[in-house]
C-alpha cells in the first residue's frame, strides 16, 4: 500500500467529520501532508487534534470546526508515531497480531 493521496484524503475526513469535500479540502490536504499519505496516521492526527482542540465540534450549528494555521503548528507525524507506538506496545499479543492483520485490509 502506499501513501494516500490528497483525494483520498478528502474522502476519508469528509466521511470522518461528516462533511461536504468543498469544506474540508484545505483542512485534508493539511493533514496530509503532516501524515505524509499514512492513513492510520492520519486518523489519529484527527484524534490529536480534538485532544488539543484544534478541531471541536459545535453544537449550535452541530458541524465540526478547526483552524487551520493552527494545526499548521502542530506536531508532525513523527511524534503521533511514536505516541501511537507506545500506546500499542502496552497492548495484549492478541490485539498486536489483529492489528498487524487489520492493517492490511486498508480503507474501504
């Protein structure tokens, strides 16, 4: 498999925030850019994001919202890597051998 590319990209946040492509295409290409195409990055560069409420959900107009020179300064995949490898070393073998497995399914 390799890198997503920028559509790609736009599909899967828009699915993922249940958004129009037309108003996450500058926010999608941001990111991926950050991921470098990764998609399992990628999602939990989005995971991040609402952490550090770079992305936030508003109840009055019940759409998600971000900024996007502010995810511009966030950390680079780089990090979100490592994180993730550590949240994952403390899992079981068992779902360390389904996760080895699921990652190579990909999207769709």
């Amino acid at each position: 498999l390799g890198p997503l590319q920028s559509e790609s990209a736009v599909d899967l946040i828009s699915k993922v925030l249940f958004a129009n492509r037309e108003n996450i295409t500058t926010l999608a290409y941001v990111i991926n850019q950050k991921v470098q195409g990764n998609p399992f990055y990628l999602v939990q560069f989005l995971a991040e994001l609402y952490r550090n409420s770079a992305l936030f959900f508003e109840g009055t107009t019940n759409k998600w919202k971000w900024n996007v020179s502010t995810i511009e300064t966030i950390k680079e995949a780089n990090e979100i890597s490592q994180q993730t490898s550590h949240v994952i070393s403390s899992y079981p073998a068992s779902v360390k051998s389904l996760l080895m497995c699921m990652s190579v399914i990909g999207f769709k």
